[in-house]
C-alpha cells in the first residue's frame, strides 16, 4: 500500500501514515498528573455509567486505570506491541526507530496485536502490585524508590493519526474537523474489527449485541458546551486537565494546555514511537525509575521529573497544577499571581481563581457560642 508523509513533532520528523496530513481547526487533548492517580476507579465508574452500561458493553471500559509494571487493560496490551516493534531508537529527542505505519507487515496498513477474548476479562489485573520484593527492614529512602509501582489511567488518545481510522476498510471512523475527536459513525460500522486490531492502546472495543465496534466519544457533548469530560470532572484526586493542545509552532503560554506540554516540557505522550501523535498527556511518577519511564514517554522524562521536583519554586507552575479539578468549564487560558491562580473561558472571562496556597484555619477547642468543644480530627 502506497503511505503518504506526515509531520509528527512528537518525534520530530516525517512519519508514514495512510492518509494525507490532515489537522483540526483545533486538537482535544488530555493532561494526567501521574503523581496524584490513588486508583480510585472513580473515574473509570464515570465513564461506565454514562456510555457503556448497555448490553455488550459489560467488559468495556472505555476508561481504565492499570497499575504498572504489571497490570493492563487488556492483558499485556502494550508488551504484545513493543515486542512487535522491537528496536525503537531515539537520539535526543528525535525519534529514529520504525514507527507502527512503518513497521507494518506485507499486505498490512500497520502493524499489530491481536488480543484474545479473554484478554479483555480482567481489567484489574495486577492491580497494586510492586516491581519487586520488599526485603524485611527496607525503607524509602531516596527517589527514585527501589521498589515502586503506579497508577496509570488510560481513555482514547484521540490521536492525530490514528490507526483506527486508517484501518477501517468502511471509512466508518473519522476524525471531527471542530476538535480533533475520533468517531466512529455506527450506521457505517459492519463489525470487520480491524479498529480493534489495529489500535496500539486497544481503546477500540467491539460490541458482541450490536456486532459492531464502539470506542470513546471525548464526551463530545459536554465539549459542545464548554464542559469537561466525565472522567475529568468526577476525579477526586484532581489530577486531570482537558483542554486544546496546540501544534509546538503555535504554542500560546496562557494555554494551560500549551504551557505544561510545550513550554515547560512538562506533560508527555504515551509512546510516542508508535507514531500516532496521540493527545493524551501525562505528568510521569518522580518515585519511578527514568529507564522505565523512557521506554513509555520518550526521552524527556528526566527533565520533567526535574521540572516536578522543583515546583515549589515555579509560582506559575504551581498555580496550574492547583487549578486541576477546580471546576468544570474548559479553561482556554490562565494566569497567576503571588496569591492565587485566575482560568478564563474561551471569550477571556474569569470562571474560577483559587489560592496557590490553601490558607490554614486554627480554631479554639473550646467554642463559646456553641458551648461546645472541637476534636482535632487528622
């Protein structure tokens, strides 16, 4: 099959794809804070009640969160397909290795990883287990930890060039010009499932009732009306951010979004070598090994534990990461000051401000107009 070439400025070079370069006017994109996730499944429940309660969608979860190193959804996901890809280089932040498109089989538009039926059956699997064995004595110490796991949700990447979409034969999945949202227009759909073969993340699901695939929507009616998703605005550990992700060349500082993947380098794909451009972002774990991590998010993972590390002394920084899970509306910008952290809606009104710094109340045990005494609860 003749492969067309497109710009991916995750790995700073052409790629092949199936189709032409194509963008939306602008991109839906996703921010995880990696270092807040408690696995609560709050999210995950969110997603479930609201899309895929129906029949044939019992073992769907178009939101997961898996525990690594050993935990996915479905089983052993992403180690099918970087067995498959095997050498994937990188020199600085360039990728030189093959990409999914490039790498595909004769006959094949991508390659791929098939997983069984029962793959899909345990979507907590390895859930809370650790890297290793804790001796008796040992103690954290130090970062990165010895012994260490965590918690890594996961929905559509909603991705530039998605294998999805170049693998349906019906050209039942498309890609909204108004915000970059991956569809799948059911009334094309004829069940083939090579959406589900083809897609590296496995977000792709295939309906055993309807006989036909379903996947993620981006929640695009509450995008519609300026609202976040349903997993954003049902998580309780606030670390989720959803928004519009600009090209590096149009990068905007006041674009929350921007800022945190483009300007400090702060947010950063999950593997990008496979060549998707996908825009789902995540802030990595500080307490997890970096060789580990640079296999999943690329080669900048050191600097942006650094980055971490040190927003204490980042006012800016640290007043957008506060403003996560702080309200419902898409901030199209922000700012901050000594005190507190401002969002603005896409016509630059002020939707939310809140302190960079939560003030502290102490109050007496004894209270006189109550008549009553407090309890210090921890």
């Amino acid at each position: 099959m003749k492969m067309r070439k497109v710009f991916n400025w995750q790995l700073k070079r052409r790629v092949s794809y199936v189709y032409p370069q194509s963008r939306p006017k602008r991109q839906w994109a996703m921010i995880f804070d990696l270092n807040k996730c408690i696995a609560c499944q709050t999210c995950s429940l969110a997603c479930k009640t609201t899309w895929t309660s129906g029949k044939g969608q019992e073992y769907m979860f178009w939101n997961n969160v898996e525990t690594k190193p050993y935990g996915g959804y479905p089983v052993a996901w992403d180690l099918g397909i970087l067995s498959k890809l095997k050498a994937q280089e990188w020199r600085g932040d360039k990728y030189f290795g093959k990409t999914l498109f490039e790498a595909a089989e004769k006959d094949e538009k991508i390659l791929q990883h098939i997983s069984e039926d029962e793959d899909w059956a345990y979507p907590n699997i390895g859930e809370d287990e650790i890297s290793g064995m804790v001796n008796r004595g040992d103690w954290i110490a130090t970062l990165p930890h010895r012994i260490w796991m965590f918690y890594l949700p996961r929905t559509c990447a909603h991705c530039t060039y998605p294998a999805c979409l170049a693998a349906c034969p019906r050209k039942a999945i498309y890609k909204r010009p108004e915000d970059g949202i991956v569809l799948i227009d059911q009334s094309k759909c004829r069940g083939y499932r090579e959406c589900v073969r083809s897609c590296p993340y496995k977000k792709s699901m295939f309906n055993v009732e309807t006989r036909i695939s379903e996947k993620c929507l981006g929640c695009y009616p509450k995008i519609e009306q300026g609202e976040m998703p349903q997993c954003v605005t049902n998580c309780i550990g606030k670390i989720r951010l959803t928004g519009f992700v600009s090209t590096p060349d149009n990068s905007r500082k006041d674009n929350p979004i921007d800022y945190l993947i483009h300007e400090k380098k702060l947010a950063l794909p999950l593997y990008p070598q496979f060549g998707l451009e996908p825009n789902i972002y995540f802030i990595p774990p500080i307490h997890v090994p970096i060789t580990f991590q640079e296999q999943m998010f690329g080669p900048g993972v050191g600097k942006a534990v650094e980055t971490y590390k040190n927003i204490k002394d980042d006012q800016t920084l640290k007043g957008l990461l506060v403003l996560f899970g702080s309200f419902e509306k898409i901030l199209h910008s922000f700012k901050v000051d000594r005190e507190h952290a401002y969002g603005f809606d896409e016509k630059g009104k002020e939707i939310i401000n809140v302190p960079v710094t939560e003030p502290i109340y102490v109050r007496d045990v004894f209270d006189k107009d109550l008549k009553a005494y407090r309890h210090n609860t921890p």
